[in-house]
C-alpha cells in the first residue's frame, strides 16, 4: 500500500499535466501549438531515432567532459584555497571578478581562444560550472572540525591520508551541495554553448528545429531536455545519498536526541 | 617517562593578554596513572594540549621518552571530552580504530587482532559495523578508548572523558579506566574536575590552581589497588582524601580571588602557599 502511495504521489501530477495538455491540445489546429500526440510521435522518431546518436550523445559528451573537468579543478583549488589563509586572500577577489560574469557571454571570447570545436564548449561547461562547486568546497575544508582534526593530528594522520579521510569526507556534506549546483548550471551552459556556431547536440538541434518551421520536433526537443535533466538529478541524487549515507544517519540521530 | 618542565602559555590578542598556565613542572614515571584535578576554566585543556604537542608553549618543554615534544609524539594517544566530534561519523566503529593503525603501518592481520582485542575490552565486540553516531553516548567514548588502547600508546591522555555521559555510565567507564590500565600499563593521564573521580581512579593527583595555573599539590593516593565504586568510595580514608582534594581547590579559588583583587594579570609570584611536596599524613 504505501509503496503504491508513493508511487502514486510522485507520478500523479505529471501524469495530470499530460492528460492536461493532451486533451487541450488534441484538436489543435494552431501551427505553432501542435496536439501532444504529434510532439510525442516526433519525440519518439526522430529524439530516440537518428537523433539519440548525431546530437543527444554528443551534448551528453561535452556535458560530461567539462562537469568531470569543473570537479576536478573546483576540487583541487577548493583544497588549496580552503586549507590557506595566505593563498584565500590572495585569491578571493579575484574569485569573486569571475563568479560575477555571467558565462553565456565568455562563449564569444572562448570561440575566439578554443576554436569552435568540442573544447571551447566543454571549457565553457566548466567555466561557468565550477563556481558554486569551488566555493562550496572553500567553505567545506574551512569548517573541518577542531576536535575532529586534533584527533587526526594525534592519530598521525598526515598530507595525503589526511585530505582523504579527515577533510574530503569532512567537507562532502557541502561539496555535494555545490556539486548539485553545478550540474544544473552545467546542463543549462551545455546548450547555450550550442547555441553558437555548433553542427551538432540538443541545443544546436532544438535551434534548427525552430528555423525551419518544425515545430513539434521544437517542442519534443524542449520535452527531451526536460527528461535528461530530471534523470540526471535522479541519478545524482543516487550517487549522493550512497556517498552521505553517513550525514542523513547523523543529522537523523542529532534531531532525535 | 612524561617530563613536563616549567611549561607557561600566555594567549595575546589585540587588547589584552591572558596567562592561561603559569608555571607547571611534573614527571610522570613509567606505568603510573596519575589524574590531574582542578576548578572550571583553570588551563587543564591547554595544558593537555600543550602536553599531546597539539599546542606550542610560550615557554618551557614537554619531553616524552627523553625526546622534547614539538607535535603529536607516535607512542601518545589522546582521548577527548567531546566524543561525537572525535569520532570519524563517516566511518564504521572497525574502521576509527583501524585508521590509526593503517597510518602506522601494522600489517593487517595484526590489524585485525588489535582492532578485536581493543573492542572486545571495551565491551563493544558486537558493535564492529555500526556507526558511532548509532551508539550511546557511553559506548561513543568506549570506541574512542578503544581506538586509543588498540593504537598501543606509551602514553595515554585522557581529557575529561567522562565529563559529558550519565552518572551510571560514568561509574563504569571509571572502573574500566583502572581496568585497562592494570591489563596494558599504560602510563596514564587523566585530567577531570571532578574531585572524587580524581580519587578514586589515580594513583597519585596533582592539584592545579586557578588560572593563571601552578601546581597546587602532589598527593599520593594510598588507597588499596583493587577499587570499587562501593567499597572504595565509602572507605574512611577516600573520604579523607577526598577532603583534602577539595581543601586545596578551594584555597587555591580564594587565593586567586585575592591575586585578582590585587593586580589582574599579574606577572609577580602566586600570592598563596608555594606547591607542596607530596604529603601522606591527611591533614
């Protein structure tokens, strides 16, 4: 029963907004708000069709390339940055120039630096991406707990064993959070740097769509990139709630004492 | 064994200097187990601090082994007050006692073997995969003992272990403390305010004064080796001790307040009596 409720109230409002709109639109004679049934006829064909490999795959490629190269980065530097207070101050002004612009309108300078190529799309992922991961790391490795690291120190646990078991874990409670963060900026950043001199991907395609009057195949593109947001939060969270089982089981412990 | 020698730290900041610890020498010999008893707030953290290498004094040594202590020394394991912040949350009740031993390199049988043997003294040999934050708050702190026994220390400090668990948890642990001692002789510290703990588990307590803190006294605890929480704690001569613990605590209060009332953060000598020598006539 309370599996069945569950299920129930997770589909039950998307399920509603369909209908919704399938009915509204089924005899829908407008140009530009075609029935449900011809967007999902379109979304099959050609989204699933030779679609999935000439652009889904390659906007999935980049996006993964630079969220991989974003966390990386973001990683690395959040380590450095959050364990110094010299290098911290030394950079935080800085930081905060980059954070402000916003990424879209880096893609014209970056075509010009990278090319119009894979790179400068995935330098442009990363980009503008690795903000709220970078500085959520900052934050994470600055709150390590003072008992927590005399412990560590007491215990010997030095340099590279101590980034792995004390201040990683210690801060991933906030990195996931920017983690999540970025991803969404990342998706969005995937097809805005399509938009621009691209020959392939969702966002390029979408674009074509729209310029030569196929409308449903506009609409079933904007269904598309809908559906491959939600999956990758639902995949993200998956991840998540594997890697902060520990966090969850505390803070649950925390409230009932 | 433990050599502390004129240790003093003073805390300067923009407006105003603190002298937290004024002048503490003591040695602690192979195998003993001493505990360290003072008022709230007299420096007996900072001291412990600067004791396990975690803090610099400003002036004076620690030596451990003949070696001056400058960081945390390998052969020394500490046990803190705080043990829902000293315990690894992200890992399994094994794996916090396990790491320190993965940083000293045992190999992992051995690892294995001290893991078990510790847990299994503690009394938590059932709880291997739970998480600390799945335990009480008694059998958090068990873990940590167990992770400091396991690490197979020299030296053991222990700063106010039991200052946060229930009184009848609190009981055990003591009992557990003398315990482990006799089976590993691990020479030990074990720093508390509270007076009747300081009794009943040392072999010897050191009497701290308030802040700015000297050593108020050194008494040897004559009381018989085998303790228990009913017997021992009702035996005229605990109760004699215990008196005489609680006498020195609070002259040393009064004789704070009057070096407060004279000059606040004075540089001169302690206004009340020099510390004693060790004295075993009572009063």
């Amino acid at each position: 029963m309370s599996v069945l409720r569950r299920v129930g109230m997770t589909l039950g409002l998307p399920v509603i907004l369909l209908a919704a709109w399938w009915f509204a639109s089924a005899g829908s004679t407008s140009f530009f708000f075609p029935p449900l049934s011809e967007i999902l006829d379109s979304l099959v064909e050609e989204w699933f069709g030779p679609r999935l490999a000439a652009d889904v795959w390659p906007s999935l490629y980049r996006l993964a390339a630079g969220y991989a190269l974003a966390v990386v980065v973001s990683l690395a530097l959040g380590v450095l940055i959050g364990t110094s207070r010299t290098v911290r101050a030394l950079t935080e002004p800085v930081f905060e120039f980059f954070r402000a612009i916003p990424p879209p309108v880096l893609v014209p300078i970056f075509i010009l630096l990278f090319g119009l190529g894979d790179g400068m799309k995935i330098v442009v992922i990363a980009f503008g991406c690795m903000w709220p991961i970078l500085l959520n790391t900052v934050e994470g490795v600055r709150a390590v707990d003072e008992v927590l690291s005399d412990t560590g120190r007491v215990y010997g646990l030095r340099g590279w064993s101590r980034l792995r078991h004390l201040v990683l874990p210690s801060a991933s409670p906030q990195i996931y959070a920017g983690l999540r963060q970025g991803l969404s900026v990342a998706i969005i950043l995937m097809v805005i740097s399509e938009l621009f001199a691209a020959e392939n991907g969702l966002g390029y395609a979408v674009v074509q769509a729209q310029r030569s009057f196929a409308i449903p195949e506009t609409w079933a593109g904007m269904l598309m990139l809908g559906l491959l947001g939600f999956l990758l939060s639902l995949l993200f969270r998956l991840v998540e709630n594997r890697q902060l089982a520990w966090y969850h089981g505390l803070r649950r412990a925390q409230r009932s004492s | 064994m433990l050599d502390v020698r004129g240790i003093q730290k003073v805390y300067e900041s923009k407006d105003r200097t603190v002298e937290a610890v004024r002048d503490l020498t003591f040695t602690l010999p192979a195998g003993e187990l001493a505990c360290l008893v003072g008022p709230s707030g007299c420096g007996k953290t900072t001291l412990l601090k600067i004791m396990s290498g975690l803090l610099e004094p400003t002036s004076g040594e620690v030596r451990m082994e003949g070696q001056v202590v400058n960081g945390p020394p390998p052969g020394m394991a500490v046990v803190f007050q705080e043990y829902g912040r000293s315990l690894f949350p992200w890992m399994t009740v094994r794996d916090n006692v396990e790491l320190p031993l993965k940083q000293k390199k045992l190999a992992p049988a051995r690892r294995k073997e001290l893991v078990e043997e510790s847990l299994a003294a503690v009394g938590l040999a059932e709880a291997h995969a739970a998480y600390p934050w799945q335990l009480s708050g008694g059998m958090q702190q068990r873990v940590a003992i167990a992770r400091a026994v396991a690490y197979e220390p020299h030296v053991l400090l222990m700063d106010e272990p039991f200052a946060a668990v229930d009184a009848q948890t609190r009981a055990d642990l003591e009992d557990l403390i003398r315990d482990l001692w006799h089976r590993f002789q691990v020479t030990t510290l074990f720093v508390t305010h509270d007076i009747d703990e300081a009794v009943y588990l040392g072999q010897r307590v050191l009497i701290l004064s308030n802040s700015p803190t000297v050593i108020r006294d050194d008494l040897a605890i004559d009381l018989p080796d085998q303790r228990d929480q009913l017997t021992t704690r009702s035996s005229p001569r605990f109760a004699e001790l215990r008196a005489r613990v609680y006498e020195q605590i609070h002259r040393s209060k009064d004789a704070a307040a009057d070096a407060d009332a004279e000059q606040p953060v004075a540089a001169g000598p302690v206004s009340g009596p020099a510390p004693a020598a060790p004295d075993h006539s009572g009063f």
